[in-house]
C-alpha cells in the first residue's frame, strides 16, 4: 500500500495560503512554490509593516513576480483602520484578490490586527459590494489577562481559540450573505462543521501539516508549533475527510510559514536565547507531496478509503476549488506524482556557499522524510 | 493587594518530587533546595541508567550528601523488571521512602518504564506488606501508532493522557488498597477527583509551576514545557483549590527537572538543532516563593478567597500533609516571607566564572522576574 499516489497526473496546483515574506526571506522562499507542484498562490499581506495599501500590494507583486515569474500571484490587504471603502474600491480595480483579517496578537506579524470587527462593518459592505473576498484567520483573541499570564480565570486557549470564533464567522455571514469569506486554516471538526453549514459564500481553507499533526506533535516540538496549534486526533479525521470529501467548500491553503530556525527556536529574544518559539510550518517546497502523503497515511490508519480519493477529489481539493472560488482560470498544465522517493530538504536564506547554520536556514516539516516528488509534465 | 504573605512565618518546607540529576547539574542544582525554603526532599531515581537497586539509591544519597549535608533526601527507586519483592524488603530495611513508576516513553529518562503494571503486581503487594509508597507518574503511555506520529487514529494525547491513567490508579488502589500511593504532579481537575474519590493511602502531590500555568503558556516557549503538560484553565483553578484546602491528600511537589537550556531548546540533537526539546520546569532555588506566588495571582484572579489561605493551610500544603504521610518527623525550623522583591536567577552548571551559554545555564522558572523570598529563622 506504500506510494499510493505513484505516477498520478493532475492539474498543477494552487495553494490559496502561502507566506513569502520580504528580502532574502522572500527570495529563498518564492522559488520553491513550483517546486512544490504550483503555480497560483494567494499571498498573505502580514509583512513588517502589513500591506494595507494597492500601492504596497502592487510593489510587493512586482518584488515577487522579480524573482519567480512564472507564478501567478493573489494578492492580498491585510485589515486595518487605515483601511476603507475607498480602499476596497479601489483593491477591486487593482486585480487585488482578497482582504485579511487577523485578530490581534493570535499568530506572526499579527499585532497591527483586528479587535472589533464591528468597526469594519462599512469595509466589509463594500468588499460585499465589490465581491472581494474576506480571509479570516479564525481564532478568538487571547484577553488580556491570557496575554500577562497571570489570570487563573482566562478561558480562551490555543485549543478553543477556534471554536470560539466561530460565533463571529456565523454573525459576519449572517450580516453580510454575500460577502465570500475563506475560514483559514480550519483545524477543528468545529471548524469544518461550521463552514459546511454556511452558505456557499462561505469556505475554509486546509493546510497540508494539518493533515498530519495533533497536539503531541508540536509539544515540546518547534518546528512543528504554529497557530492555529494542531488540535485532537478526531479533529485531524475531520480536516482528512474534508479534504477528501470532494466538496467545493473544502480547498488547500498550505499555510506555509517560513522562519529561521533560530527564531523557530526563540533564540533571538537577546540573552541567553531563552525566548519564545515563532509560530509557523513551512511546507512550501513539497506542499502537492505532503498533501498526497496526508491522504496516504489516512488511508493506512483506516481513516480514509483509497476509493474516496479518485482524481477528481484530490483535484478538488488541491486547485480546483479554490480557483473556482478565486475566479480564476483553471489550472493550463499538469504535474506527474512520483512515489515517496524525494527526500525533504531545508531551504537557505541568504548567501549561497555559507554554512549552514540556525541564522540561514528554513527547516522544512517532516526534514529529511521521504515524500512525493513532483514533475511537471 | 500585592505581596500578600510578607512577613508570614512558617515551617521550613519539604518538597515531595525532585530531580537531582548527577554530575555537575547535581553540583548545581542540590544546592538551591535550602535557597528555595526547603530542608526535606523525595529524590527522583530517573538517573542514567535508572536507580533500581538500594545500594545504587545509598550511593546516590551519599554523593547528594557531599554537596549539602543539612538537607534530608528521601530516596527512591524507579520501578523496573529487575525490582523484586526481595528488593523491596531490602530497600525498607535500609530507609529507602518509595519506589517511582514510570509508564514508558512518557517523560524524560523514562525509557526503561513500565508498560505492563499487572506484570508488577508481586512487587506492589510486597510494597503494601512492608508499607513501602508507590509514587505514579500518572499518564497512559502513547499507543506505538503515537510515538510514530503516523496514526490518524490514536486517541491518547498529552491532553488526555492523565486522565486515561485514572482507572490504572483506581485499579492499584482496588487491588492494594493498604498500598500507599502518590499520583505525582496531578495536572487536572479529573486527577484531583479521584485522588478525592480514593481511601486515605492515595495522594496527590501538586507543583508550583502548574499553579502558573496553561496550554497557552507552554505553546511555543519550551522553557514552560513539561510532562505532565499544564493543561487547561478550569484544571488550573482545580489544582489551586486542591492545594489551597488544607485537605492532607495533597501536597506540595515541584517536579523541579533541570536541564540545560540547550537541551530545553532541543538543540542537543546534532545537526543543525531541529530536535526536540527536553520536558522539564526548574523551579528549585524558589519553591516556596513560587507556591505563595501562586495563590497570590489565584487571590487576585478571584479564584481564591484571601481567607482560606490560613498559615495551616500553607503549612499543610508546604510540609505538614507530605512529612506526615511519609512519616518523618515535623520541621523543626521556621522560614520567613520576604516581599516580592528577589528576582529570580538561573543556574550555572559547571566552571564558575565561564560566560554564560545555553550549554552551561539551567533556566529558572519565571526567570527575570520578582518573587517571594524566603529568610531562614
């Protein structure tokens, strides 16, 4: 039953969720998004300051078109005060694909978020009126209490941060029926119940390490540590058969989040390096791969059935979907799946030639792991 | 309502679950035990390789002697095939206090652990003739699917795994009911029910860390990482309440576990230093500080009332309820409270006077940051 997936061909993928960061972040990482089996990517605005103008989006394209042409790029505004209806109009006109929303302090770069999505009623009327697209990383803020560390009484916690957003998924859906909203990430059975029972304005997004990990797997792990945190075995059943269900509503967004191994780390809070652990997986390069070795080992665990994955759900899943979602053009190419003989390997910041070491490197998920290779035909 | 125990005299205190260790982190760490209020302790025997005969425990206690005379270390041995109901008339006779079971691969040098308690059973009923404690660390062992991190279908998590060891527990105490029993570092609200739910040989020791700590606390900051994993805020107030009681059924234990901060931060591992990070608080050198601490913040976030926490309830919890079930005699001396005005200093391991590195440094709870101080009278 290994290498279920050996010599499948399917369309070139689009991972509707991708983090590519800035300066020699951006140029290691941008050019294995084709290495991974794609060639459409939806960009997350959370850069150093966020991009919360066209005029940022457009330049942050033209840096990213610099170094992999040959991708096509969904560019994104991350939500903001500054942000308006003017600013939406003005998005829609500019090709820009989405608007995201963070609450504050959940996850990297998320600090300038949101508090109250009341305030952006006005913003999202207009992106109703425009059709722009709402991506909401959906987890409830921390209190400030839970921030200090200090109350005994906090209730929301990186295991029902999800959940308990979800109320506000239902209230922005209810309020604006026509606004297309993504569910980023979903990392609970809560989660994907939630969406299905939207309307079809409303979808969620799946990432591929999703498919793999619980909570055993990032405690005491930092590579694997991200937010949302992966959650309970029957919580990964759920997003497995999601992901495999074939339902529109369902697509790949790898959320793939590089950092530097250091940071992954936390050593470079200053001191001694006893600083605290960046949230983030990078699945970039292998991200058709992990997606197809998600599935397999689902179906090993008796979780999925091989029937269930026919072409056409794993297609689903893996572009179809999202670029049906997305208005966007079907994907042209195919790509071939060769058995888990590719092993995982990290990816370098910086000048090539150096050593390696914790200052220039990107460790991948599941690094030095076999898994499918990718080659487009 | 800040430093709400300044100037509150009580018993030296005794502290129920140590880690030692051996070599220089023995040098380093033996003496912070009386810096942290403490004069008795019950050492752990998860040495490399384990402690599991009585003269390996004579010996440990000797070295331990050497570097602080004026302490009283209760030893233990660590629960193994190589244990026989011979051993434990042996270790009775020469004062040993009980015998440390670890279910395998749950914790740090738990590899040798137990996978099969039935198997021990003969061991367990000599222990309830001679009146010898058993000391559990409470969590059922991750299925073989887990320690793979390829099921989809396991069900134990570090979240649940204590409370799947809770029938073991009541299964012990049914078969042995005059053995007498500490479920160590009791991590949730369900572990301090059935400790409640138990005769009178069962009990519950409770470290000052889990009276800080949640998920949230540890999710990506490994310095806060340890097993049990501190576990949700209703667990939290449960631990609290339980310790604030003054009922003699729990007690105080740190599970201080020392380890480098290289170890912490998982870059022992070679390579680059993607490995996993070692699971253990080290909170020795300000025991006592970090208790009060505890029920300072639980006062302030309303989860205590400033009333129950009595000098006897402290006592209790601090010494009185531990010396009393291990049957040693009373504290002679007193210890005073000091304001929150020490700040709280990590430990250097090896050559005094070398800069300070992750490779040297053992990283104190909550370090950096002010806390009780404790002057012996």
């Amino acid at each position: 039953m290994d290498d279920l997936f050996d010599g499948l061909e399917i369309p070139v993928a689009a991972d509707f969720h991708v983090h590519l960061r800035d300066g020699a972040m951006m140029e290691a990482v941008t050019p294995t998004i084709r290495q991974g089996g794609v060639d459409t990517v939806f960009v997350m605005p959370n850069l150093v300051p966020p991009i919360t103008t066209v005029q940022a989006a457009l330049d942050y394209k033209k840096r990213l078109q610099a170094i992999e042409p040959n991708v096509n790029y969904l560019m994104s505004l991350y939500l903001h005060p500054s942000i308006t209806p003017d600013t939406i109009r003005e998005a829609k006109k500019a090709g820009i694909a989405g608007v995201k929303s963070y609450p504050a302090g959940v996850t990297t770069n998320s600090s300038s978020g949101v508090v109250d999505y009341e305030a952006f009623y006005p913003v999202f009327e207009a992106m109703e009126q425009e059709d722009l697209v709402l991506n909401l990383h959906g987890e409830a803020p921390p209190s400030p209490e839970a921030m200090e560390g200090s109350g005994a009484s906090r209730q929301i916690t990186v295991l029902n941060a999800e959940q308990e957003f979800l109320p506000t998924l239902n209230a922005l859906h209810k309020r604006f029926p026509k606004l297309r909203i993504v569910l980023e990430h979903c990392t609970t059975a809560a989660a994907v119940e939630a969406v299905k029972g939207c309307g079809p304005q409303v979808v969620g997004t799946i990432t591929a390490h999703h498919l793999f990990l619980i909570i055993d797997d990032w405690a005491g792990d930092p590579i694997n540590f991200c937010k949302p945190v992966a959650k309970l075995p029957s919580d990964r059943i759920a997003l497995l058969q999601a992901a495999a269900s074939g339902d529109s509503k369902f697509f790949f967004g790898s959320d793939s989040a590089p950092h530097l191994l250091s940071a992954k780390k936390g050593l470079t809070d200053g001191g001694l390096g006893a600083g605290k652990c960046a949230a983030g997986v990078f699945t970039q390069p292998n991200v058709v791969g992990f997606v197809l070795e998600g599935f397999e080992r689902a179906v090993k665990a008796g979780v999925l059935k091989r029937e269930v994955l026919t072409e056409e759900v794993i297609e689903s899943f893996t572009g179809r979907s999202g670029r049906k979602f997305y208005g966007i053009e079907e994907a042209r190419g195919k790509i071939k799946i060769r058995a888990r003989n590719v092993q995982v390997r990290n990816v370098k910041v910086g000048k090539a030639g150096e050593g390696e070491n914790m200052n220039e490197t990107v460790v991948t998920f599941r690094s030095g792991k076999p898994t499918y290779g990718v080659d487009w035909l």
